[in-house]
C-alpha cells in the first residue's frame, strides 16, 4: 500500500515533492523560527498538477496549508503535523504584459517585486508596494488582499486584480481570468477568493492590472500642531490628484526614530504628528507646480508647521528611512507586540490615550511607537510592556482589542487573522456575519482541508 | 387562518403592505409595461421589519423579488405569479454625511442622484453616474454592481461601497457596515452581496465613499483616423490624471445622430472613431494646463485630426447630448435590440466587423450604432434588423453572443444578466464557474426564495 507521498510523487514527480530537511528548514514566520509540523510539501509546476494533487486530497481527507513567500505576521502558513504544504514557488512565471490593455497575466508565485520590474521594462507600474515585496508572491497578497502604502491611490491588492484561476478543495480548477473592467456576467468569484486567506481556494494565476510608470515623484515631510491640523490637512491632501502616500508619525515614533540617529530627523521634534506626502504623476512640470500650490496654501492655511521637501533620490531615500524604521524599532523598542488596526481618522486621537492608558494600568513602563497609513484608517502601533513583553502578547492584545471594540475598528487593517488572531475574530464581528463567514467556507470546502486552522 | 397577506399586515402594518392596482401599475421595466406577475408588494420602513417578513417567508416558502428604482433593462424585477415584491422605497433616507471621512450612511432606497444633491451640499462628490440617476436606488446599482461614464476613473459602484447591511432569506440582519478603507478581519462579506442581484440577500443600508467636489471640469470632443489611432490615444489618456471619461462613439452612431440635427455634430464626420473625453479635477487653473497639453501632445503625436474644445457650460451640455443622443436612436433606429457587452480594446475592429457580417447574413436590411467607454471595455449596440427586430430579439442576441464568445468578451458589462440574458450565461461561464455560483447560491439561500429567476 503506497503512502500519501508515494501518491503525490506519482502525481507531481520527484521535484514536485519535498521531504524532510527541505522543509523542515522553511520557517512558517518572517520574525522568527518556526518550522511545519510535517515535512511534507508538494510544490506543483502547473495548475493541473495541482488539481490532481487536490483531488487525491480530498478522497482522503489530507489537510494542505498553502505557502506563498512566507512573509505573513498573522501566522496564516503555520502548519500542524496532520497537514502538507502546498508551496506555489514553481510556478513562478509572468506570462504575458500587454501594454495597451496594461494588463498582466502571472502565476501565483511571482514575487510582488518581480511583476514590478518586469511592468517597468514595459513602461508600466504595478501600484501594490509593500515592505516584504521581494518574497511576498502575488498569489499570497491576493489571498491576504495586501495592502501597503499606496492604498489611499491605488486601493488594496483587491483593486488590482481583474481575474483569478484557483483550485478549491475537491480538485475543481476555478478559470475566472477575466482580462475586462467592466464584466457583470454572473457573479464575480473573484471577491470571493481575495482576502480570504486561502481557505476557499489555493489562487494559482491571476490577470493583475497595472498602470503607467509615474514619470513625477514628490515627496516632502512636514510636521502639524494638532490632530485637528492633521485631519484639516489629510482632507486637503484628498483634492491633490497627484497623492500616492500620505504616512503618518506620531511624537512616541518620530522621537524614537529620530533620536536614534540625527539622519532621520528632517524636522525638529515637538509637534503634534508628522506626515510624510508622496505625489506621483506623468507630467514633471506640471506636477511639481501642483505639488507646490498645495504645499504653500497647506501652509497659509496654517495646517502645516514646517516641511522639508526632497529634491533628490537621496533625499527621497532618506525621509523615507524616517517612516520605514523597522531597525530602530527592534533596537530601540524590542521585545514589542506589533498592532495592524483600523480605526476612524477622527478618533485617533481618544483611541491611542485609552490605549496607553489602559496599558499603562497594567505595565507602568509602557512603551509605543505609533504610525501608520492614516489616510486608510490604517495605524501600526509597537508597544513594549517590558521583559515581560513575549509572554504577555496575548493579554497586551486583548487590553488594545477591547479599547479598539469601543471605537469601531478593526482588529486587522491589512496583515489578516490568519492563526494569531484567529481568537479576537468573534468578538470583533457579529454572530450574523460570523455565521455567514462558516455557510460560505463550509459551502466550498465541506472537508475543511484548506488552511483549516486559519481565520476561525 | 390568515393569509399571507394578514400576515404580513400585521408585521408591516398598513402602510407597508400594497396591493391591487397599486401594485399593478408598476411597471418591472423601465422601457415597456411590464406589470408584476402577482398585487402584492411589500415595503418595510425598516430593516426590523423587512427581517420579521423574511423570517414569515422563509416559514412559508414564499418567493420574493427587490425592487428598487426598477431601471433594470435586465428583467432583474420582473415578478411572476408566485413571487411578492419587496420595494425599499419607504427605506430612503440618508442617515449622515460626514466631511472628514468624506463616507455617506444611506438607506437602500435613496436614489443616486439624492445622495449626489446631498454630498454636494458637503462639497462632495458621489462619482458613480448613470442615466437612470432619477430614479435608480443605490441599494438596486449595489445589487446589480452599476457602472456608467466614468469607471475609469472612480471605478464601479463595487469600488465605491465601504460598508452594508443586508437581510438573507431567513431573514438574518448581517450587519457589516464597515466604516474602514483597510479592514481585512475575516470575510469582507459585502463583496458577496455587491452585483450578485439579489439572490444572496436584500441590501438595506451602506456606507458609500464620497471623493471631494471637482473644481474643475475639462470637456472636448475629438476624431481620430485609425483604430490604431484610437488605442494609443487611450493609452496616452491614463495617463492624464484627471481623467473622468473616454467616451467613443463609431461611425455608425456618430453619423446617424450627426445627421439628425447639426447641433449635433461638433466635428466633421469621415473618420473612424469619435471620442468625448472628460477631465475633472481640483486646481482649475493647472488642470486646464494639464488638458492643453494633453490635446496638444496628442495632435502633436497624430493621434487626433480634428478637437472641438468646450469653453461654457452650454457647449458641455451639447457635447454630451452628442453622446447621450438615446432619444435619436429610438426614432432613427426603433426598433432595435440593445447590447451591453465588454470586449478586449484591442479586439473592436474585428469584433465588430465579425457582428456586422453575421448579422447581415441573415439580416441583410441591419443597421447598428455603436458607442462606449472603451477605457472599461465596455461597448453599447444598438441593432436594427428590420420590422421584425422584437421578434428576433432572441436570434440577434445570439448571433452577436456567439461572435462575442470567440473574442473572450463579457454577455453583459454593467447592465447584468437580471431575467433576459439568463439562457445565455451558461455559454459564456465555465461549467465549474456555474457551479461554484450554484454552490454559493444555495448554501446562503437553500430554498431558492430571493429572485428566484433571476441570473441562473
């Protein structure tokens, strides 16, 4: 009697399976070592395969876990020892890059930062752009709906996705690789796999839409007295067609940041937030005027203190190594417990003094370094609670989760549920919609075989 | 024992149960007389009520139909004998607008062209457009996922919706109105809810984004001499950022509605395409530049022959007639089918001469007039095929359907498959894409209550 993995290699010869060491070696988490519970993995080389792969699956009931670039923080590729690993890395290829529809057609594997250097060999850009971009794959931010810094312009990864093939649980190969804007010819299956975190399909291609490479860059950072300030100014920034970025910092970060080192400190200290402005565009001149108008009417309006605005690549690099701190963060601040919420811009403010309150009720030496996409509702928050700080994660979590209920937000902007939040999921949406989240899940994978400890 | 009728008297009261001529004069088409197939109608103040009718129905096996503003050309509200109607008409109030979020809390009955007059109010801007604004709801435009002139620039009403609330056929309240542009925290449940027509669940609230009120507002009509021509020039379009609409009218259409009267005419006919092109933005005087140079680089580059720019409001207006001359196609063509397809940009030309030669095939009398927003894919004919055009309806459907399918298009771009294209969808999905949507159906509304004959 042949074993599972006899089985699979029949199905996807001896390079579509991986063993021991292989595997064992993977960690399942970006920060830190953690390897599968089983080292199995099947690594397919085209859909097919794995819908064959798949189908012998289901008839025997074998759970998988799919891995995209293993640089999910909710712990969505941790995998149990009842579970295979389903990689996408082999299928890797960018099929095709039309310039006139601006569409390109890729396998699940390919890295985010791989489509956009080939899009920019095209003149084109693929707008999704986030810290992990050189092992995220597509088919993971699809499956995660990635977000990053250009939302507030480009919307999340579920903006940019026009069609999707993807294999559910019994085998059944999905081809929605719909190449049209507008298309409502039945339902759009599609929404259905995006952002649900692998556990109604494994997406193995996808039609991805890009858009012309910007030929203007602006960037300046500048600095506001107040939250009322920084909202007056964000709903300015709404009407500069140009914006690509609007990231916010506040004091418990910016300090932390730039007193590490006086390279990241553009602006003095002492303000209320600091905001670094990306602009974008296809007309330099043209753009710069614009860029300019809002930067001098933002400050005879009196909603910004002080600015400074890049006007070299270096000088771009350099503000923003002031937002993308990651480094002094783990050297100033760790061990921390990372936040990925949401909340409403107006209420930023009262949220993050509960917040520290309510945490320093219980930790006095608290600690946080706040900043994050305001423009998106998107905040991150880095919050040290002492030596203690690992073992407490759970509790820091569920004090910040209680506060962040109260306001409305959401306990995950952009980095998902996948296992580590998968506890707070209930209390964060109602019995209604967690009911209707299982009817879907269950409707499609009644076995429950895909990511099953994933989400809830 | 009481009748249905009674029953839900005594949950609506009233007010919110019709029937009779009342409910016989409504017309489920917006175009001819279609009366409902059964004098019953319900419309619930609010959503308690229409949850406490589900909830009657689903015990009784009683089918409904959602009728909005009954604009559909989709047969979406047609309603047989065994069927009640659900009108959101009495939900239609907008609960808040807020600046700083720039978000709207509507009722599912409030027309779209209400909420435009009401965020302009704000000094915002509800962009989804179309010509049924009067009239359509946008709980029906997030059922059916509406689009109109300017998708290229703020999307479909999908990109445009934050959050929903709806009633499944149980009766269920699922209440997800999500205030959040970034929220990944489970299932992102209303992209379930948006464009599949009403067969998942009735919506009854949202949460619509709003952009700020353009300041600006560019408008020029041009002719371009190749098809050729016309891709490149739309290639060059995306790139000017304030972009609203490409709107191309063939010469099919633009000289059937030039020669109907001389105001319509901006420029000299004899060429291959027309194309109305629209910017809106919010520096009037630097977006104008910004157009100049766009029209200037284009004529520059031979991409147009011929531009007539509008200086008033007057020539907007009469620009726009040119595009939106319904009226002289229903007396210069009636009658005509209509179609509503999506096709690749590259694939027009031959598409439509591959249309034109199948219909003249057994239609040798055909005249059609061919226009869209070709930056969505999205191409709107108008056939005429003889006096027996009604009768045909159903022939020249497909005749174009089946030339449409070896061009990989779309059997309905924004209008939907509603009651009339349902024969159709099966040919133009894949058996597992049917299937999925079956599964998916059936697993929210097992026994089949909520339009029922709609879609598949």
């Amino acid at each position: 009697m042949s074993t599972v993995e006899d089985k699979l290699r029949a199905i996807l010869g001896d390079r579509g399976v991986l063993t021991g060491e292989d595997v064992l070696m993977r960690s399942c988490d970006p920060f830190r070592n953690v390897p599968p519970g089983k080292a199995l993995l099947i690594r397919p080389a085209a859909t097919g395969e794995l819908s064959d792969a798949m189908a012998l699956c289901h008839r025997l009931g074998q759970r998988v876990v799919t891995h995209g670039g293993r640089t999910g923080v909710a712990g969505g590729a941790y995998t149990s020892p009842n579970e295979i690993i389903v990689s996408l890395e082999r299928m890797n290829r960018i099929e095709h890059i039309c310039t006139e529809t601006q569409l390109a057609d890729v396998e699940a594997g390919v890295p985010v930062e791989a489509l956009q250097v080939e899009a920019a060999r095209h003149d084109l850009f693929y707008p999704v752009d986030l810290g992990s971009k050189g092992s995220a794959t597509l088919g993971g931010t699809i499956a995660t709906n990635a977000g990053g810094n250009r939302v507030l312009r480009w919307g999340m990864t579920r903006q940019n996705v026009l069609g999707l093939e993807a294999v559910l649980a019994d085998g059944t190969i999905v081809s929605s690789m719909n190449r049209l804007v507008k298309n409502n010819s039945g339902y759009d299956l599609k929404q259905l796999l995006i952002g649900t975190e692998g556990t109604i399909g494994i997406v193995t291609r996808a039609v991805m839409r890009l858009v012309p490479m910007p030929t203007s860059h602006g960037t300046a950072f500048v600095s506001v007295a107040s939250h009322a300030h920084l909202l007056r100014l964000l709903a300015f920034a709404r009407r500069l067609m140009t914006l690509s970025s609007f990231e916010v910092m506040w004091p418990d970060y910016y300090d932390l940041v730039a007193s590490s080192n006086t390279n990241r400190r553009p602006l003095e200290p002492g303000q209320a937030a600091y905001v670094l402005i990306e602009t974008m565009g296809y007309q330099p001149a043209i753009d710069q005027q614009l860029f300019d108008a809002f930067l001098e009417d933002a400050y005879a309006a009196g909603l910004i203190v002080d600015a400074a605005v890049a006007t070299s690549g270096q000088q771009i690099a350099d503000l923003w190594r002031v937002r993308e701190a990651a480094s002094v963060l783990v050297a100033e601040l760790s061990p921390f417990v990372s936040f990925d919420i949401s909340v409403d811009v107006r209420q930023v403010e009262p949220f993050m003094a509960d917040v520290k309150s309510a945490l320093a009720l219980r930790y006095p030496v608290v600690r946080t370094a706040t900043f994050g996409h305001l423009g998106d509702n998107n905040i991150h928050i880095a919050a040290h609670v002492g030596p203690e700080t690992v073992s407490e994660e759970s509790n820091v979590e569920r004090i910040v989760f209680d506060v962040l209920r109260g306001f409305g937000g959401a306990i995950t902007a952009e980095h998902g549920i996948g296992q580590t939040k998968r506890e707070f999921l209930p209390e964060h949406r109602s019995g209604a919609e967690m009911r209707m989240m299982r009817d879907l899940r269950s409707a499609m994978d009644p076995l429950g075989l895909l990511n099953h400890d994933v989400l809830f």
